[in-house]
C-alpha cells in the first residue's frame, strides 16, 4: 500500500512536444504528490508539487494533473527542450510522517 | 548555493569498513532525511530526523546504520560495516517533505 507506481519507464518526445508521466498510488492517506527531476550524478531536484485538494497545478511549463477518485496524477511538460532530457521521479508521503515514497523513474529523452 | 552539501562525492571502501557520509544544511532545516539510490533504480527512503531525533527509519536502515547530528549542523550517516549491497547513492535532503536534496555521496564497496 505505500507503493506508488509511474510510467512509462522510458519516453522519447520531439522538441516542442508534449511529455506525459503517469503515477498512480494505493495509500488513500498520502496527502503530498511532489515530482522530481534528476539529471545523471546529480540529486533530484523538486520540479513541482500538488496536494490532494486541487486538480491541477502549473508551474511555466510544468503542470500536474491530480484525479483523486482515481489515485493518480500525472506530470505535463508542454513544449519540451532537449535541456528537459532528464529522469523524473514522482513521489507521495503522508501525515505526519513526512518521508517520500518515490516512483521508479521516467527516462526521459527529447530530441531536437 | 546549494541547500544542502554532501561530502564526500565519491568514497570508496573495503568491505567490513565503517564509512561516515556528511551533509551541511545551509539553511536551518528542521527536518532531514538520508535516502539511498542503487544504480539505475528508484530511491529509497533510510531514515528521517526531526528535531534532532530519529522520527522514522525503514526497513533498509538496520543496526549497522546510524544517524547523528554531532554538533548541531554536520548530518551524519554511519555505515559501520559496509557490505557490497551497500554501494549506492546516498543523498541527504533538507526541508519538510526532503525538498532539498544534496547533490549525493557515491559509496562503493569493494
């Protein structure tokens, strides 16, 4: 039940194309759905973050969908950059515990 | 400037050995967390720290690990004998819900 589930494992988008990355999640008690980006030997990066009480949120061209009726959320990279060629990680945690239950990864790849 | 600094960057060790993997918050963070990540896979929470005490450990972070904060700044995690399933990523992240990772330690055990 802490598990969350993202796909697709690995995404190749055209420059100026959309990217689409799926989460899904079991624990009705997470309250807490932040995405990351990773570039190779670097840390993950909070990207954006969504709670439960809202649909969408949007962040230049970044923007979270969240359907709570059906435990997923998903993350939108509207006109993507061969910069944005990097691994996303979504993730969830719940109160009060604060720890992140992460996602395996997107392998993005954006070709120019 | 990063919120958070982890040394070393790369640390390499035989096995049996007791490593100690540091992180410096720069901001006064309440919160910290040690997670790891193997090699191409997702990453895994260890340990999670508040006010200076233990608030949630996983599975993972079994007696050979151990966490301190010895003189109110430096966030240290203890590894005190390494195994070779140990070699991995370990990042500290600072803020509520971790939102500030470090840039990583790369622990390989040999």
């Amino acid at each position: 039940q802490q598990q969350v589930k993202q796909s697709p494992q690995s995404l190749i988008v055209q420059k100026g194309g959309i990217s689409i990355i799926n989460c899904a999640y079991e624990n009705t008690a997470f309250d807490y759905f932040p995405w990351y980006q990773q570039f190779p030997g670097k840390g993950p990066a909070l990207l954006i973050a969504i709670r439960p009480d809202v649909s969408e949120k949007k962040e230049g061209r970044f923007t979270i969908s969240f359907n709570k009726s059906a435990k997923q959320f998903s993350l939108h990279i509207m006109d993507s950059q061969p910069g944005d060629s990097a691994t996303y990680f979504c993730a969830a945690s719940r109160p009060p515990l604060s720890r992140l239950t992460f996602g395996e990864g997107t392998q993005l790849t954006v070709n120019p | 400037e990063p919120e958070v600094t982890q040394t070393p960057s790369h640390q390499v060790t035989q096995m049996g050995q007791e490593v100690i993997l540091r992180c410096v918050p720069i901001s006064n963070h309440l919160y910290f967390y040690w997670y790891r990540q193997i090699l191409g896979q997702k990453v895994e929470f260890l340990v999670s720290f508040y006010n200076n005490e233990i608030s949630e450990k996983s599975e993972i972070f079994d007696d050979q690990f151990s966490v301190e904060r010895p003189d109110g700044s430096n966030f240290t995690l203890k590894i005190r004998s390494t195994k070779l399933e140990d070699s991995a990523m370990y990042f500290c992240a600072g803020g509520h819900h971790g939102a500030f990772f470090g840039q990583g330690t790369r622990l390989t055990v040999v």
